[in-house]
C-alpha cells in the first residue's frame, strides 16, 4: 500500500508539473532557452573534454603506470585527482569504470565516492566569482572544499590491496576507443543537462507561483538547481552568509548532483549511502576551514 501511495503521489506531481509547462509554454520555452545557454557556454565546454581524456588514459593504461612508477595501487588518488580538476559527477563516473575494469574492488569504490566530489573550478572562478564579486572569496570557497575532500582522503580507513593489476598493456584501437570515450562523455553530459534543467524547472514553478521569504527562495532554488542557487544568492546582502550558502549548495549538492550520482552508480555495488555520508562530512569540514580562512 505504501509503495502505491508513493506512485500516486509521484504521478500525481509529475501530472501538475506537465500542466504547468503545457499552460506556461511561454515562461517554459524562454527557462530551457536560458538554462541551455548557460549549460552550452559555461559547463559543456568546461566538462567535456575532461570527461574524454580521462577516459582515455584509464583505456591506456594510466593506473597501470603510476602502479609500476610507485608499486602501489594509486587509483584512489587518480579518481581524486582528475575529479578535482573536471568537477563532479565525475568522481562517480571514473569511479564506476576503475571499478567495472576491476582497478579497485567494492571497499575502495565506496571509499572513494566520499570523497571524489570537487565543484568545476572554471565554474567556481567564473559564476561564484561574478556572483560574490570578489575572486579571493571564490578562491577561499574552492580551497575549503578542496581541503575537506583531502582530508576525507588521507584519513580514510586504509587497507592492503588484494587483487593485482595486469602486467602486461593492452593497447587498444584508438579510433573505437576514442568513439567509445566521446560516447560515454555524451552519455554523461546529457543526464547532466537533462537532471539539471528538469529540477530547475521545478525550482521556478515553485518560486514563481508562491510566495516564499527570500531565505526560502534561495535555499528551494539551491536545493533544486546548483547554478540557480548560486545565482539567487546575490539576494543576501551579508557577504559572509552568502558565501557560507554558494559554500553548502556546492560542498553538498543539490538534488539534481544527487540524482546524476544515482543514476551513474545504478547498476554498481557502489552505495548512495557512502556518497550522502561524504556530502555530509565533507560539507561540516569545508565549513570549519572557510570559517578558519575567514577570520585569516
């Protein structure tokens, strides 16, 4: 009875939800215009091509190499490293594949989704950036969350490896294993841009036909949608408070983040529950270190 209650009501909502775009076609088709525009201009090109190069090295062989360079298993520190540099969802998706090629087992999956989770720093330096009017206040928002997730890292609960890699390097055909890459790199961006635009519709229905406090109104847009978040922020004119608030809508993530992430663990043994347990973590410590580079 409850599991039909919850697939009445889901229903329900996305009933109302396709009434309100079909009678506000307008306002609709002008948001999807806008959001698609800034998904083209600022967070495709900025995503894209990481998402193929990476892929790209782990094909040939980059685990591989750092494990006969250091003799150790260093997937942990690549996912954390190339995920910093393209930005989230990343971490889940260079974890799933190290995890489907078997570089790492089930444990270290689950570990490393805690704290692969890093915000584009182009995104952080150009929208926070423009949205704070300040570039030193971006940068101490990126360096805490950067700090947090390295602090997640180092003081994870270590083990030994039990598997070994391959010795021997496959190389692959280039052009189907670049096809292959540039699929995958689309697969991502899509269920990016479709998880993204579908909560920041949500988010503008909500705040356009009711009436919310504006604290409500930038927590419902930041919750639904990062970027919009980020954006409705500027409504608060404490610069302090509206840093702490881009700080927790980024370090956490919105549900769209949280949707991109279930949808790219979906099929693994990697668990939501790990991912939540890091946001929660790693949000708690990006704070203390803003409040500490703050004071500074």
């Amino acid at each position: 009875m409850k599991k039909n209650h919850k697939s009445i009501l889901i229903l329900v909502t996305f009933l109302v939800f396709l009434i309100l775009c079909v009678f506000y076609s307008e306002d609709t088709l002008a948001h999807i215009l806008e959001y698609s525009k800034l998904f083209i201009t600022k967070v495709f090109p900025a995503s894209f091509i990481f998402y193929i190069l990476s892929s790209l090295l782990i094909e040939y062989g980059i685990i591989q190499v750092f494990f006969d360079i250091f003799h150790i298993n260093t997937s942990s520190f690549y996912v954390l490293l190339i995920s910093l540099i393209s930005g989230f969802p990343s971490g889940a998706k260079y974890t799933k594949e190290l995890l489907e090629k078997q570089f790492i087992d089930e444990i270290e999956a689950n570990q490393i989704i805690q704290f692969s989770h890093f915000p584009n720093p182009l995104f952080v330096m150009g929208v926070v950036t423009s949205v704070l009017k300040s570039k030193i206040l971006a940068r101490k928002i990126l360096f805490s969350i950067i700090i947090s997730n390295l602090f997640l890292f180092f003081f994870r609960k270590k083990k030994k490896d039990n598997f070994l890699l391959k010795k021997e390097i496959y190389i692959p055909n280039f052009s189907n294993t670049l096809s292959k890459s540039i699929y995958q790199a689309f697969q991502t961006v899509i269920l990016i841009y479709g998880t993204s635009l579908f909560f920041y519709l949500i988010s503008f229905f909500l705040t356009k036909y009711f009436s919310f406090s504006i604290l409500s109104f930038i927590f419902i847009s930041g919750i639904f949608d990062l970027t919009n978040g980020v954006v409705a922020t500027s409504l608060v004119s404490n610069c302090f408070f509206q840093a702490a608030l881009i700080l927790f809508f980024i370090s956490f993530g919105g549900v769209s983040i949280h949707m991109q992430i279930m949808a790219i663990i979906a099929d693994t043994s990697i668990s939501y529950r790990n991912f939540l347990r890091g946001r929660i973590k790693g949000t708690i410590l990006a704070f203390f270190c803003f409040l500490i580079f703050w004071i500074l």
